[in-house]
C-alpha cells in the first residue's frame, strides 16, 4: 500500500469491515429470491432476522473499515512544523513532465469511479415508474424520493469534503465506494420509508465522492495539463454514468424490476475497491500532514527518476521555485469565507446555487412550460431529445476554451451564456412566440451553457483552494449547486416556477449575478502549477 502513498492504518480491520458489509447485503438476498414468483414484488413482505442482522452488519463493517482507513494521526501530526527546509517540498518537476502512464491509469479510474458515482442517483429517474406501482404511491409522493437524494447529496458534498482534507483523499474515495455497496440493500426493501433512508444515504456517498476526485486529480496531473483533464473528467464521467443507468435499466429492469437498479450498487461499489491499488493519495496531501517519505514515494512513481534528486533539492538550489505550503492545521470552513478567497468562494457559491435553480428548476420544468407555450405534447420529448444531441458537442468547445483560453473566463462567459439564454425565453415568452425552430436554438444554448457552467465550476474550484482546504472547498462549491437543485425542486412543486417567462427572469439574476463576482475575483489557473495560483491569490 505504500506505493499509494499511505498505508492502510490497519488493515485487516479495513478488509474485514468490507466483508461485514458485502454480508449484510448478501443476507437481504433470500427474502429478495422469495419474491421472484411475483415478478420481483416485496412490498409488504415482513423483514426477518436476517434482513436486521444485515443491516447490523453494515453499519457494523462501515464503521470497521472508516478505522481501518483512518491514516495514524500521532505519526501526521509528528511533522516537524517548525522545521520549514523539510516543510519546502518542490513540486514544480511533476508539475512540468509530460504525461506518462502513471497519469493515465490515474484519469481512466477516476473516470470509471466518477461514472459509478454519476450512475446512481441517475438510477432515480429510471427507478420510480416502478416504485410507485409496486408501493402504490402517487408521483408526487415519489418525487419525494429524488429530493431526499439531493439532500444526500449536498450534506456528503461538505461531509466527505471535510474527511479528504482531514484523512485523505484516497481514505474518502474507497468510504464512498462502501457505502455505495452498503446502500445496495435500497434493492430489497419491503417499505418505502425504507427506501428514502437509504436513498439518502447513497445520495451522501454520492456526492462525496465528486469533489474528492477533483481534489486529487488537480493535485497530481501536470500543470499543463490539469485544466481540461479536469473538464474532460467530468463530462467524460458524467455521460459515462447516464449512458450506464439507461442501459441497465434497459437490460435488467424488464427482467428483475427496477430493483435491480439498486441491487447494482453491490458490482459496481466492488469495482472501485478492487481499483483501489490503482488510486494513489495526494503527494501534496501527505506532505502538508508531515508525511514527507510516503510524498516522496507518490512523486517518484508520477514524476519519474528526476525526482529522487530533484525534489530533495532546497531553496538555493531552485530560488523562488514554486512550492507547497507549509504544513498548516486543518482549518474550518469559516477561513474559505474570510481573508484572500473570499470574494472568490461567495462568487463560486452563488453560481452553484444559481446553476442548481437553472438545472432543477427551469429545465425540469421545461417540457411542461414548453407545452404551456404551445408546443404539442407529444413532440416535446422529441424536440428536447434533439436539443440534447445538438448540445452534445459542447463540451468539446468547453475542454477547449478551459485550457487553451482561459480558466475563470471560460467559466464567466458560460455563466453569462446560462443568463442570456434564460433571458431569451423570457422575451420568447412575453413576446408569445411560438416557432419551433426558435424554441429549439433557445433550448440547445440553454443546454450547453448549463453543461458548460458545471463541467468548469468544481474543476476550477480544485484549482484555486490551498491544500489543507481544497477538499472542503471543492465539496462546499459541490454542495451548493445540489443545495440550489433542492431550492428548484422545492419552489416547482409549490407551483413557484409554472409561469414561464417570469421563473426565466428570476434565476437569470443570480447567475448574473455570480458570473459579475466571478469576473471581479477571478484569477487564472490555466498552465500554472498550483502553489503558484495560491501565491497569486494571496498577493491580491
């Protein structure tokens, strides 16, 4: 393990906490197997011994492997905090070689992590036609469930974000990978309350483990190429997920019932632990918490030969060379709304709420506003199935802008795209048009800058934090964009957003309103080695 950077601090109390957990899923199986001569129906089947003691089980192993995962904390805060020559790790020589295969296997388990994450809270949507059948619930009462997921989702954001910083970036991924299979159980629930607790929990690991894998891809690919790796990583990633939730739900849901969905959490969580030799932690992680030998050991294997002697060497040897931090406290979330970052983390902040208003609000709503202005019922789906396509290549155009132009304009500009196109069906609708062609423009534009806008938002967030809070801040950005998306679906379903043109005009103010605080505290990242974007920003 130390080849990772950092041993497991006990090992068999991680392997045996995976096992409890992998048990308990497995004990809810017979009662699973019972129902298979009614199609798959458990509903009001009683839960027996089993069932409960799997549960234990989980909750039991969940625990064992957070211990086992936990770094030792008497040998991290062993650093010596007043000794800086130790403390002034270079990191400019991994910062300047070239992409090698350390790098890519590094990208494609990440992407493959990122795509399991995305898949299951995209399993919602496939999910509930057959939930509310089996449960007898209505749709509203069903809705119910995605919106418990988004909560899920926006508390793991900053919980997880908190334990990257504190224990590791690697610890928080491999917990996450956990609990996903511990939610497994959502598979076999006889009861809908049931179901809304474990949602909520898969919804936590979930967006747990999205910043997290920001987090330790922007603190290990070369400067030169972080910027759209991190771009592509998260489009990549993210379609990825949704192409793998449709296709089960097409192969398996007519044969297992949409049960299946859920009961995937156990194969896919397994995959990101058996990678799990493959995900390295932070060199820059282990050096800010004094771990300086397990640093040295991840930048050799990333960097090459050059750096068993080139990172050993000290100020004089490379003056004013780019260097991390010295080693610092894990500091609360107050410092990230306070001092050099801000303006910037109140800039970032409302763009995720503003972005999760547009995404959860309008654009859900869209299919049913778009029939309010005319459009016939039948062919919506098809004209937002052609805007989506169309939208496609504009994630391309994102990758290529973020590295090529600019990082933080990039952002501003899609932000100020979100705006205008939110505008533009305003005025489509106090105007009362009704073309088809215009509403397919204005749905294309409204796409690929909303794709725009997230597929940036977090990766820069990654970029601009310092080490000791780069986790935290990645998931409090993280969060607020699912806090925004829980604002949306809340003020939809109080009937807030039925009038078109006006819930157009309402969200299109804040996100002007972040891509002008943006603008004002923005600083640029593209190409730069990341304790030089912290140098700058605590200069401004």
């Amino acid at each position: 393990m130390k080849a990772n950077g950092l041993s497991f601090h006990h090992p068999v109390a991680f392997w045996a906490g995976c096992l409890a957990v992998v048990a308990g899923v497995l004990a809810h199986m017979p009662m699973f197997l019972m129902a298979r001569m009614s199609h798959w129906r458990m509903v009001g089947m009683p839960m027996d011994a089993m069932m409960l003691g799997g549960m234990a089980l989980i909750v039991a192993g969940l625990l064992l492997s957070a211990y086992g995962l936990m770094p030792r904390l008497e040998q991290m805060r062993r650093t010596t905090r007043t000794d800086t020559a130790a403390a002034h790790r270079h990191f400019h020589i991994a910062d300047g070689v070239a992409l090698n295969r350390a790098h890519w296997t590094l990208v494609l388990v990440l992407v493959v992590a990122l795509a399991i994450d995305v898949m299951k809270p995209a399993t919602l949507g496939f999910v509930m036609p057959g939930m509310s059948g089996e449960y007898g619930i209505s749709k509203p009462t069903a809705s119910t469930l995605a919106l418990v997921a988004l909560i899920g989702t926006t508390v793991g954001s900053v919980i997880w974000g908190r334990l990257a910083d504190v224990f590791g970036r690697r610890s928080g991924i491999l917990l996450s990978a956990l609990m996903f299979i511990g939610t497994a159980i959502c598979g076999a629930m006889p009861l809908f309350g049931w179901n809304l607790v474990m949602c909520f929990l898969m919804g936590a690991s979930a967006g747990g483990m999205l910043p997290i894998a920001f987090t330790l891809m922007a603190e290990t690919v070369p400067a030169a190429h972080r910027g759209w790796l991190l771009v592509a990583l998260g489009g990549v990633g993210t379609s990825a997920g949704y192409l793998a939730a449709a296709g089960a739900a097409a192969l398996l849901e007519p044969m297992f019932s949409w049960r299946a969905l859920w009961l995937l959490n156990l194969p896919t969580g397994a995959v990101i632990l058996f990678l799990n030799r493959f995900i390295p932690e932070s060199p820059r992680f282990l050096s800010n918490a004094g771990l300086e030998g397990q640093a040295r050991d991840v930048l050799r294997k990333f960097a090459g030969p050059r750096a068993t002697e080139d990172i050993e060497v000290d100020d004089a040897r490379h003056p004013g060379a780019p260097r991390i931090d010295e080693p610092h406290p894990v500091s609360g979330m107050r410092q990230l709304l306070r001092g050099s970052h801000a303006r910037l983390t109140w800039g970032l902040l409302t763009c995720g709420l503003a972005w999760g208003l547009v995404n959860f609000g309008f654009v859900l709503w869209l299919p049913v506003n778009l029939v309010g202005m005319g459009v016939d019922a039948a062919g919506v789906s098809a004209l937002l199935a052609r805007s989506a396509i169309l939208a496609l290549p504009g994630i391309g155009v994102v990758i290529w802008l973020y590295h090529r132009w600019s990082s933080f304009k990039s952002l501003v500009l899609f932000i100020a795209l979100t705006a205008l196109a939110l505008l533009v069906f305003f005025a489509m609708g106090v105007a009362g048009v009704r073309s088809a062609p215009a509403t397919i423009a204005a749905t294309v534009a409204l796409l690929v800058s909303v794709s725009g806008v997230i597929a940036m938002l977090i990766p820069y967030a990654a970029e601009i934090y310092p080490v000791h809070l780069r986790g935290t801040g990645s998931g409090v950005i993280a969060a607020a964009s699912k806090f925004g998306g829980i604002l949306g679906a809340g003020l939809g379903v109080l009937g807030l957003l039925g009038n078109f043109q006006w819930s157009a005009l309402l969200i299109a103010f804040p996100m002007a309103v972040s891509a002008a605080m943006v603008w004002r505290a923005g600083i640029e990242t593209r190409g730069q080695g990341l304790e030089e974007i912290q140098a700058r920003i605590d200069a401004c």
